[in-house]
C-alpha cells in the first residue's frame, strides 16, 4: 500500500531523477541565498549592500525571463537544464576564489542569477514531457513541497554551514550539491531515449528567428482566455501576497511590539500552512476540478486578508496565517497545473519564464506600495480593503472560468 502511494505520486523512475535533481539544486540555490547576503554585508556596512544583491537576483528574471522561453522551447530542454547547472558550478567555483572581493562577487552572482532564470521553467516544462497529464498536480504537488521545504529551511540551514565551516566551505557545499543535482539530471536526459523525437522537431522548428519565437509565445499567451484570465488573476494575487508579507511584519513587530522570536514562529505558521495544502491537493486533485481549487484557495487567501481588520494577537494571528499558507499552497499547486494542462507542448516553456517574469513584476509593485499605503493607513486597513478587491477578483474568476474553456 504504502509503495502504491509513492507511486501515485512519483509515477515513474524519470520523475524520481528529477525531483532529486531539484531536492540538490533547491537546496543550493537556498543556502546560496543567504551565503551571498552575508558575504557582502562582511565586507560592507552600507544598507545598499543587501538592496544591490536583491536588484541582482530580480532584474535578470524580469529582463530575460521572455527570451529564455524561446530557448527552452527551441531548443532540447535536458540539453539546456545541463548547460545551465554546468554554468552555475562554474559561477559558484568563481565565488568561491573571490569570496573577500566585493564587487567580484556581485558580478559572479549576476552570472549566476543570468544561468538559473531558466532552470525552473525548465524543469516544469519537463514534468509536462514525462507524466501524464492526470497525474500532472500531484506531481507539481511533490515538487512544490520540495522547494517550499528547501526554502522554509533554507536559511537555518545556511545559517549553521556558516557558522560550521564558514562562507568558502558553505559555497563548496552548494557546489557539490550542485553537482548532484547535474548528476541526477544526466540520468534522466540518459533515461528519455523518447525525447529523440522531441529533439528532431524542435530542430525543424528552430530555423525560425528569434523574435518569431518571441512574438509567438505571447499571442499563444494573450490569444487563449483561459491562459491570459489565469495570469492576470494570480499575478494580482502575488502582489497581494507581497503586500501581507511586508504589511504583517509591520504590524507584528511595531504594532504588537512582538519579540524576533515571536516573529520567527508567526513566520513558519503559513509555511506549515503550504506544505500541508499541497500534500493535500495531490491526494484530492483527481475528484476536482483544478480551476475549482484554484478559485477556493484565492478564496481562503482574501479571507486571511479580511481578517487582519481585526487586528488579531498571537494565538488568532498563527492561526491566520496558517490559513494563508494552505489556501496559498491550493492557489500554488492548482495554478501551476492549470498552466501545464492549458498550454501545448511547443509554447510551453515561454509560458512558464514569462509567467516568472510576470510575478518579479508584480511583486516588486507589491513591494513598491506596502509601506507607503501602511503608514498613511495602517497596515490592517490596507490588508482589509487589498482582500475586498482579492475577494472580488475571485468572484471575477468563478464568472469568467464559467464562460471559458479551463480545466
């Protein structure tokens, strides 16, 4: 029974490789994260030492997020997962010589950053090549649980590499788990003799330019209702994502003048929320609807939002952000989905970068707007009203997904 159930969700030996690829790569980029926080902030005292770093890792997302897409879809996709891993092992072995030299390293994190901006697509683009598509939600279930995990752990786990063996023994961790990660991916490109298939078409395909390719892939995007409403409604979800995550901080912190640890529990409250949703989702996918799933947890999302009007303290608090965490991780799972099952296989990867693309967007507009709207109105105030519009938003989508064809 209990190998039945691993099965229903790692359907075969070619999802397994690629799940232990992403296990090794998310924890890299996870521990690298905070390595390369810590390496400048050593070397420098400026407040714009962390700001500079976070320009770095957004700015390649939103620049070449679009053009990335083509490739993926033009070219062979385990060819172009591998060349991209190689180049990051070659970025993080550059850090590791020039960790003590502060320029040197945002430039070889901008190289790092430029190499990971197709990883992920890739790798969802892959799923939809190597499952069926029934089991396609509980497959993007156990991968976001993986990076959802990763990232929860992330930073405790960097924090105590570098404490252990400093910043050049942590960076030579995140290089070894990297290569694992390529390792694991070299199995799988061994394992899809079927891709040969796949290569000898999308080498027929690829004597049209580059900027067809791009053009193509937004019309696919824009001229599908079920693609464009879908995008639209959870890239106004991210905003208001990010608009919690600055606002309730705020509030937690200098409105209920909550300790650092208090917060650091508060804060695991909606990533327990998320794991726990997305094991649930890849259990129950198979008796509804995704769209279904997609509409109730952007329900759940905006209540968690409305709810904040009522200031609530430390008990009512975690329980409200471990509502968020699981309608999210509903909203998460289904939406990842919905885009693999209403996008073909030729347009798939510029679906999935310009989607990442569209979300640094949103988040960074997110992130533009929280402060200045919570301190002329409260930061429960605007939580309140930014879940009325949420709400209305999901009434937008259950009409909308009504009249078009979603699945």
């Amino acid at each position: 029974m209990i190998k039945k159930g691993i099965q229903s969700f790692i359907p075969n030996r070619r999802v397994l490789l690629l799940f232990l690829s992403q296990f090794f790569s998310n924890f890299s980029e996870a521990t690298l994260k905070l390595t390369l926080i810590i390496a400048v902030t050593t070397l420098s005292d400026s407040t714009w030492a962390i700001s500079g770093m976070v320009l770095i890792e957004t700015v390649p997302y939103l620049l070449l997020a679009p053009l990335v897409g083509v490739l993926i879809d033009k070219y062979n996709r385990n060819k172009f997962i591998i060349i991209s891993e190689i180049l990051r092992m070659i970025s993080i072995v550059l850090l590791i010589i020039f960790i003590q030299n502060f320029f040197l390293i945002y430039i070889f994190a901008f190289i790092y950053i430029v190499c990971s901006v197709g990883v992920n697509p890739t790798r969802n683009a892959l799923i939809g090549s190597i499952v069926d598509e029934k089991d396609y939600t509980k497959v993007l279930a156990v991968s976001h649980n993986i990076a959802n995990i990763l990232v929860l752990m992330g930073f405790a786990i960097a924090g105590f590499l570098i404490a252990l063996v400093g910043l050049e023994g942590t960076l030579f961790i995140v290089l070894i788990s990297f290569g694992l990660s390529l390792v694991s991916l070299i199995f799988l490109s061994l394992n899809m003799s079927s891709e040969r298939k796949e290569e000898t078409e999308v080498t027929e395909k690829s004597e049209t330019s580059m900027k067809q390719d791009l053009i193509e892939g937004f019309q696919f995007i824009f001229k599908s209702p079920a693609l464009s409403n879908l995008i639209a409604i959870f890239s106004l979800a991210i905003a208001g994502f990010s608009f919690f995550n600055i606002l309730v901080i705020d509030y937690i912190v200098n409105d209920l003048l909550y300790s650092s640890q208090q917060l650091g529990i508060l804060e695991t409250a909606s990533g327990i929320g998320i794991l726990v949703s997305t094991l649930l989702i890849g259990a129950i996918a198979k008796n509804y609807e995704k769209s279904s799933l997609f509409l109730i947890g952007l329900f759940g999302v905006s209540l968690t939002f409305i709810l904040m009007v009522f200031r609530p303290e430390f008990f009512i608090l975690y329980l409200v952000l471990l509502l968020l965490g699981f309608s999210f991780g509903f909203v998460q799972v289904s939406y990842s989905s919905l885009l693999m099952t209403n996008s073909s296989e030729n347009n798939r990867g510029r679906v999935f970068t310009t989607v990442n693309s569209l979300n640094n967007v949103t988040v960074f507009v997110g992130i533009l707007f929280a402060s200045p709207l919570g301190t002329m109105f409260g930061s429960n105030t605007v939580l309140f009203f930014v879940g009325i519009v949420l709400l209305l938003i999901t009434y937008y989508g259950f009409m909308r997904f009504r009249k078009i064809s979603i699945a």
